[in-house]
C-alpha cells in the first residue's frame, strides 16, 4: 500500500534515478549534435569566407567547446547511474569527445599551420 516511485516521462517507466539517467544522456547527445554542427558551420562558413575566420566564428566554437564539455559532464553522469539503457550516454560521450577532438585539431593546425 506503498506510493509507487515510478514516473513516465516519455517512453520512460522505470523509476525516478533510471529515468533521470536517461534524461541526462539524452541532454549529452543533444549537447554533442548541436556543438558537431555548430564546429561544422564555423569551418565551413570561415571556407567561404577563404580561410579568414570572423570573430562570430571563433565565439561560435567556444559554444561549441562549452556545449562538449557540458555534454560530456552529463553523459558521465548519466552513465554512472544504475541504468540498463546506455545508449544515449555513450553516444553523447562520443559525440561530445569528437567536438572536443575537432576543436582540438582547429587549434593545432592554426597554431602549426597545417
């Protein structure tokens, strides 16, 4: 005659930590879409613009970088919960990490002129 501790969000019927588990992975691999996308219109728009990268660009991949970095905060997270659904938390650490890796080679190959 308990209070049942279960709560729907979604498709999500398992309990309260599994769900915020999988709410908190699926944050991650949001946060590692939009910082991809957002490194590739930086490279791509600083392309068109023949190789000068406006200030706009710049301020777009430090988002990006701070969207990675968040992302990967969360889907540590979420994959340190007692869940059965890893799914979105490895594709946010994997998504997150190769923004971080994109941003990483941008800045090497401006510094040693790739």
């Amino acid at each position: 005659t308990g209070l049942s501790m279960s709560i729907r969000i979604g498709l999500c019927t398992a309990g309260i930590s599994a769900c915020i588990a999988l709410t908190l992975g699926i944050m991650s691999a949001v946060l590692g879409i939009i910082a991809l996308v957002s490194l590739f219109f930086a490279v791509y728009e600083t392309f068109r613009n023949q190789g000068q990268a406006l200030v706009k660009y710049g301020v777009a991949a430090l988002f990006a970088l701070l969207f990675a970095l968040a992302g990967i905060v969360l889907g540590i997270m979420s994959k340190m919960e007692e869940d059965r659904f890893y799914l979105f938390s490895y594709l946010g650490i994997i998504l997150n990490l190769l923004a971080i890796a994109g941003i990483g080679f941008i800045i090497y190959a401006g510094v040693y002129g790739i």
